[in-house]
C-alpha cells in the first residue's frame, strides 16, 4: 500500500490548529447521554461572557423540552435558547449521527444565531485582572489562563528568578503584555512557528523604540524598520519602505490578511500626504501555520529630504477568521451514493467512496457560499481541516493520505485515503470544518516615525 501512495505522490494529512472557536466560551462538550458537561472546558474565560441565566441546569432543561413531544413546547425552548445569549454556546451538544433530524436542525439555527450576536464581543479584546508582585512565569501562566491566550517563553527556565508587578483590572490583553515586556525585557518572536504568541529574550530595543505601537481590540500593530531608496540613473523619485508587525491575540487564528493599500496614507509635518502608489492593489499577507504574527511591507512615495519624520501612518487591514468546527458525519457509505451535509457558510459533499486496491477512496468537495476573493486562503484552511474514520466500536483512524482533486471558485475537493477491514458501512466518516469565515477591518495609525 505505501509503495501506491507514494507512486501517487499521496501526502501525509496536515495537521495544523484549526480548531478556532468563535466564542470565549466556545468548548466541545459531551458526555453522553448528558447533554452537556457540568462546567465548560475554561472556566475563567468563560466567565467573561457569562450570563447569569445560561446555567448548566437551565440549558439542559431547554434542551429536554427542544426534544418535547409539543412542536409549542419545541419553539419556545429554541426561543429561549437564543436569548440566553452566547454564554450558553459552551454547554450545547454536537450534531452527530446520533442527533434526531429535527433536533440537528434547531441546534444548527440556534448556534449560528447566537454566533451572528456574538462576533461584536469576539473581537473585543481579552481582559486581565492581576495585582501584585508575581513571578513572570506565574503571570503569564494567570493571564493565559484567563484569556484564552496560549503564550510560551523561550528558554523557560532562565526566567525562574525573574519578577514582576501588575496593578491591572479589566485591562486589555496587549495593554498588560506591554507592560510585562517592558518589566522583564522581553519582545514577541516574530519567527515563531509554534501556535500560540512566543515572548524571547531582548525587550531593549523595543523599550528604546521612539514608535508606539498601537492596539485595536485583539489586535496590535508595531513599526519593524523603514527605509528610504533613491535610485540613480533613473527618472522614479524613489520611495519609502516600512515594514510593520501586526500581532493578534493566538484565540483568533486568522485565515489572511489584506491590507487595501487605498486606506494606506502617510501624513508629514506640514499636513502633506504620501499614498501608496498601488491604490488599486489589495495584497494578501502570507500567514505561517503556527504563531500569531504577520509582517506587512508598504511603498509610500519618497519624501523630501527635509523631513524628518512621518507625523502619522493610518490605514486599515482585513482579517478573516473561521467559526466554530463543526463535525460532518457520513454513514453507510459502501455503495459509493453521493451524500452531503451544509452547517453555515459551508457545504460538505461525499462525492464517492470506492475501494481502491488496498484502501477506500474518499472524495469530500467542500463549497463555500461566497468565495469573497480568498479561495487561496480558505484553501489552505480546508486542507488543513481534519477528516477520519470511526470503527464500529466508535475509535478513531487516520486516514493513510489525501490529494487535491477539484478546484473551483467556490469550492475545493480531497481525496482521502482510508485503510478498512470490514464492511464500510458499519464505519462512519467525520469531516470538521468551521462553519464560516467572519471578516474583520482593524484601523491602524501609527505616530511620529522617524525617518533616516
């Protein structure tokens, strides 16, 4: 079988994170045959968005009467569900292969309503609370903790003695960040590949850098260099060259970024203006499959020498990010029949399975309402996406490999490939996927950057 695979250039499934939920309070359930677990997975970040109403006790008696006898008793429940508020989007169960037809159905309206209300505190940014002299390990375990955040510290144990001290209440996740970097002299590594933000060794220079960086909710924005070129021989002026680093809070994992360079506009002393020259372009910035840090390089027009500094630089970026993952469930797949489930934005399709030679075929063709220009990126997110058997004693198996077979604007199909012993029809194949992409515009202004 693998001398198949590898003459059929079959590469191993990506494993990336992908497992974004749009909601702080966002955590897989369940027990069966409970409904929901007794607390959510993060308690302290669930806390954020909690409602006194959304309790484990009353949404589990929602959910009993979601499955009632009485279509009046049915509505009302879904009702009530819904004006509880995200809060109780944590203690909702999975659709699965178990889930009454209709029960699917009500479940999947009421979490894509109760996450339609909740993009607006999503994009909030996290909140810290910690007072006193900690040490910075401890800190940085209390703020992750109660963020959401997953923040790692290179060479860990070189920080043991090293302490801290916070006065914060209800502050912003890089407000505190800021002030921790600052204290134990740290920086974000921008190369990191793991997920989650890494801090290293060597806050100086930025403790030194004359820019601020500037934050907006989740996210935040910082001058990397600049430089000016002036060309000879040549009729072009030169121009301006400005690297930035926009970091975000790990909990997003954005699809892409773009950044439209007609928001882009530098402002000098004397009120002049400098737009890039591009200002139909809206490039797309490269995200790494591990970090939370993009660099973004800007062409403004070269100033005149006499100019010492860019006053301010404003524009805007848009993000993309994925939804809550959903679980698509195919059964009794070994007649090869087409077979497809839609949650949200997203339309999942088993195509076909076919035994081939030693293995199973899967096709899975996964559609997206609106490809809003960015199948390049929601196609790396599909393939990262996560597909599997399971047996009929309900454990999991891998698939062996998989392959890109369709492109198109809107959709992109994947062959996977599945070792089966035993009749097809008794396993059951599990796609996850988020259900929709949620675009965001972040403002930026960064002020007095000097210029060389």
């Amino acid at each position: 079988m693998s001398m198949f695979i590898n003459r059929l250039q079959w590469r191993q499934p990506i494993h990336a994170a992908t497992t974004l939920v749009c909601s702080i309070v966002l955590f897989t359930l369940l027990e069966r045959p409970s409904y929901a677990q007794d607390t959510p997975a993060n308690s302290s970040t669930a806390a954020r968005q909690e409602s006194p109403k959304a309790t484990i006790e009353n949404v589990r008696k929602l959910l009993r009467e979601l499955d009632s006898k009485s279509l009046k008793d049915r509505d009302a429940a879904e009702k009530s569900l819904v004006e509880l508020g995200p809060a109780c989007l944590g203690f909702l169960p999975e659709v699965d292969a178990n889930t009454s037809g209709e029960m699917k159905v009500r479940l999947q309206r009421i979490r894509q309503q109760l996450q339609s209300s909740n993009i607006e505190v999503f994009f909030e940014p996290s909140k810290v609370t910690l007072e006193g002299k900690l040490k910075l390990t401890e800190a940085i375990k209390e703020i992750s903790e109660q963020t959401g955040n997953k923040i790692s510290l290179e060479g860990e144990g070189a920080f043991a003695s090293v302490e801290i001290e916070l006065n914060e209440k209800e502050t912003p996740f890089w407000t505190v960040m800021d002030k921790v970097m600052l204290q134990a002299k740290l920086r974000v590594n921008n190369s990191a590949i793991e997920d989650g933000l890494t801090l290293m060794p060597g806050g100086e220079a930025a403790t030194n850098s004359a820019v601020k960086a500037y934050t907006n909710g989740p996210f935040r924005v910082d001058v990397a260099s600049i430089q000016s070129t002036l060309p000879f021989n040549s009729r072009l002026g030169g121009q301006l060259d400005l690297s930035m680093m926009v970091a975000w809070e790990p909990r997003l994992k954005p699809v892409f970024l773009r950044i439209p360079m007609s928001s882009v506009q530098a402002t000098l002393g004397d009120d002049k203006t400098l737009m890039a020259p591009n200002q139909q372009s809206d490039p797309e910035v490269p995200l790494t499959g591990g970090g939370c840090t993009a660099q973004i390089d800007l062409q403004l027009a070269r100033p005149d020498r006499a100019t010492a500094k860019l006053k301010k630089l404003n524009g805007e970026f848009v993000f993309a990010v994925p939804s809550e993952m959903h679980k698509y469930v195919f059964k009794k797949f070994g007649n090869g029949a087409r077979q497809a489930e839609k949650f949200g934005e997203v339309e999942v399709i088993l195509e076909g399975a076919r035994r081939n030679n030693a293995v199973f075929e899967m096709r899975i063709l996964v559609e997206f309402d609106d490809d809003q220009g960015a199948l390049e990126s929601y196609r790396g997110w599909a393939l990262s996406n996560v597909a599997y058997l399971l047996d009929p004693k309900g454990r999991r198996l891998e698939n062996a490999g998989w392959q890109t077979y369709a492109m198109t604007p809107n959709a992109v199909g994947i062959a996977y490939l599945f070792q089966i012993n035993g009749n097809p029809d008794e396993f059951q194949l599990i796609y996850e996927s988020p259900g929709s992409i949620t675009r965001q515009s972040v403002k930026f202004e960064l002020q007095d950057i000097e210029l060389p």
